[in-house]
C-alpha cells in the first residue's frame, strides 16, 4: 500500500523538494511539477511531488493518513485459544 503524503516545502534545490511533513523533513523529487517554490503546499507519492495544494487540502490529505499522525501501532494475533 502507497502512503499519499503532503506538506509545506522548506527548501527547492537541485531538482528536489524538501517538504515538512507534519513535522518531518521528506526529501521529493520535482519530475513531474517545476514551478515548486519554498512556502507552497504539495502532494507527494512515491517520493515525487504530483501536484501544488492548498494548506486546507494538505490537511485533509494526511488527516485520511491516521496512522501517519500516530507512532503507536497495536496488533492482535488469535491462534488457536491464545491470544498476544
């Protein structure tokens, strides 16, 4: 499964975007968008920035990601009578 992220670019250099990421820093590549500036909000995926966003759009997009927001992530195995 992909993860579609997005965020605000901090910095634009040498074909790549530098994109805060609910607090973490994600390296993009810019292949298929050229005119990213620092301060503009993007969508990435798979590593490539796809498309320019507004803030509320950015938002929206890794409030669909829940598990992007938590470090927590629980997991429950029945085998047989035993439970883990």
């Amino acid at each position: 499964m992909a993860l579609m992220l997005a965020g605000r670019v901090l910095e634009v250099k040498n074909g790549k975007a530098i994109v805060d990421v609910d607090g973490q820093s994600k390296e993009a590549k810019l292949d298929f968008i050229k005119d990213v500036k620092p301060g503009d909000y993007v969508k990435i995926y798979y590593g490539i920035v796809l498309e320019r966003v507004t803030s509320e759009e950015a938002e929206e997009t890794l409030a669909r990601c829940s598990y992007h927001r938590s470090n927590k992530m629980e997991l429950r195995f029945t085998v047989s009578n035993w439970r883990f």
